[in-house]
C-alpha cells in the first residue's frame, strides 16, 4: 500500500450513515463505472467480503437451475467457478486448459451455436499468470447471445478491461489487489442487462441479494455495515487515480513492471509458466529450470532469509511455480532488490 492509503487508515472510522458518506459512494459508484468502461446506466455493487464473496455473489444472482454455462478451469480460481456452479446447482460446461495455456478461437468454437446462456471467466488467472483473451471471448458471448462474468479481482488495473467494448456483463474486482487497500472489500459493475437478470432471480438470500444492494445504492448506502475505512481510502485511491492519467495509466504502468522484471531475470534458471504473450501485467509466474531446485522452498527462503515476500502457489504446483506480483506500490527499487536475491541464491548453489 502506497503511503497515502496507509495514511488514511489511521484515522477514525466515521458513522456512515449520512449524506456526506453518500456522497462519498456515490463518487466510488461513478468512477468503478468508468475504469471498468461499463456502458451507460450501469451500477456498482460493494460487498463486504473478499473476491470469492463476490464470485459466489455473481454466480448466485446472476444464474439459476435454468441456465446452461460454460466455465473456464485453467487454475485454482476457474476451478472455483467450478466448485460454485456445483454448490448452487447452475449446469455447466467446463472448459479446462491445461495450466498456463491460453484459452483459443478453436477451443471457443466448439461451443458455438450450444444454447449457453452464461459464461464465467476470469481476466487473469492468478495461479498461472495467464491473460485470457477477453475481446476474443466477448465476440463470442455477444454472438451467441450469452451473459459474460468476468473476475477481474487480480487484473483490474494491470491489463485492460473495457466492459462495453468486450461485451461484458458484469465484472468484479477485489480492494487488496492493484488497488493495493486492505483486504475487506470487492467490488462488481453490472451493467443494464446485469441489474435486470439479478431483479429477475431474485436470489433468496438476505446478504448476497443483488437487488437490495442496487436499491441501497440509489441513496449512496449499503444494505448492511461495509469496511468504511475501507471505502474512504477506495474514494482517495480512485481520485488520485483520475487525476494521475486515468486507468489507461494504470495499465501502462503495471505492462512497464512487467517487463522491467522480465527482462531482468532473462539469464536466470526461470521459465515463464505462460508464453510471454499470454500473460497477464499483474502477475509473473515463474518456473525454476535447474533439476531439485523446489519453487515453494524458494518461496520460504526469500520470505525467511531476504525478508522479501513473493506469492507460492498451492496444489500439484507447490513445488513447481512461484509468483511475482507486478501490482500495488511497487516501485524498479523493489524489484531490483528481488533480483539481486535471485542473483545470491545463484551464487549459494540454491537455485
């Protein structure tokens, strides 16, 4: 988090039901619209509960035992759309990749013309680092006619997203992501075909009711409690945002990490888990190359010994990929002490 964020949130926690946090919202509301490139009339939910809540949320309003759709499983969180499609008995299809490849017009068009009525993908997935080609599945949604979800909670901000142009639906977001705010919050925009499918669903659930979250929003509130600190410092992050060159900025800035880091770690024992043009500005997956060197080993050295943090993975990749995030207040200072510990681990014959 960026030193204005933390700033913030030493502050007290105001009482939130008034109009100048209304106000506040409604400001949060109009600016998510417009970073997401959501078209006009659209709406923004704001759900206390991190990225998965709003994943379940989605999958829940926007879908019920009448529909038919397609999920794409190239990693632990395609999987979870898997696992939340069986829970709540929406029928579906799922597209499973092999890790860190990308999803193709080949692949999609086997699909075509099948009466599915919805589409669940991420942006980017984390576990890998893939980018999945959002433009390319958005023409084929819009073709066929198919309500598009898209978890953007990790490349918002890094990769581009534009609602309107890849025929989205509705796509949600997480606050400790590239926003880089505490973990409390996520975040989803709908937009008009979004708000009447989930009116029409009507979810029997008091905390994830769309509806009620929409009709709150009309007066700048939430149906429940949210994280108000939280909030504030989404208000302050989304202005500065604005002012700093827009999301446009955003995404250049997190493309220019991206390959700062890679470029810096060519002559390594490191293989990109995804080919370099499959994947996401968020995220760096990396592989190591060199026989008995194990990747969540690696993870607990530099986190024990450097006293830096990368991100392990978990499952039958444990031992074979760690990540490197690309998002958040990180600056090429960071990234070149995170090399020069690779460069280290090298000479100590550990990697």
């Amino acid at each position: 988090m960026d030193k204005e964020t933390r700033e913030l949130g030493k502050n007290q926690i105001p009482y939130f039901r008034t109009p100048e946090f209304s106000a506040v919202m409604k400001e949060n509301e109009s600016l998510l619209c417009k970073f997401f490139g959501a078209p006009e009339n659209s709406r923004a939910v704001f759900l206390t509960g991190s990225g998965t809540a709003s994943m379940e949320a989605g999958v829940m309003n926007f879908f019920s035992s009448r529909d038919k759709v397609l999920v794409v499983n190239g990693g632990s969180f395609g999987h979870r759309f898997v696992e939340l499609c069986e829970i709540h008995e929406v029928a579906f299809t799922e597209i499973k990749l092999e890790y860190g490849t990308p999803l193709t017009a080949d692949i999609l068009n086997k699909y075509d013309g099948q009466g599915y009525t919805g589409f669940l993908v991420q942006l980017c997935e984390t576990s890998t680092g893939i980018l999945y080609n959002l433009p390319l599945i958005g023409d084929f949604c819009n073709k066929n006619n198919i309500f598009l979800f898209v978890d953007a909670v990790s490349g918002f901000m890094a990769d581009k997203i534009n609602m309107k142009e890849m025929h989205i639906n509705a796509a949600m977001t997480g606050s400790q992501k590239a926003l880089a705010l505490p973990p409390s919050m996520s975040f989803t925009v709908l937009d008009e075909k979004a708000v009447e499918r989930c009116k029409e669903i009507n979810v029997k659930n008091l905390y994830f009711n769309y509806p009620s979250y929409i009709l709150n929003g009309e007066r700048g509130q939430t149906p429940f409690t949210p994280a108000v600190g939280t909030l504030l410092q989404l208000n302050e992050k989304l202005k500065r945002i604005e002012a700093s060159g827009g999301i446009e900025k955003q995404n250049k800035l997190a493309k220019e990490r991206a390959e700062y880091f890679r470029n810096k770690i060519k002559n390594l024992p490191f293989r990109l888990f995804s080919a370099p043009e499959d994947s996401s500005n968020c995220v760096t997956a990396l592989c190591p190359t060199n026989p008995g060197v194990n990747a969540h080993k690696l993870f607990e050295i530099i986190k024990n010994e450097y006293g830096i943090w990368v991100c392990p993975n978990a499952g039958d990749m444990a031992e074979k990929v760690f990540r490197v995030g690309h998002i958040g207040s990180i600056s090429t200072k960071e990234i070149d002490t995170l090399v020069d510990a690779f460069n280290d681990l090298q000479k100590r014959n550990l990697l």
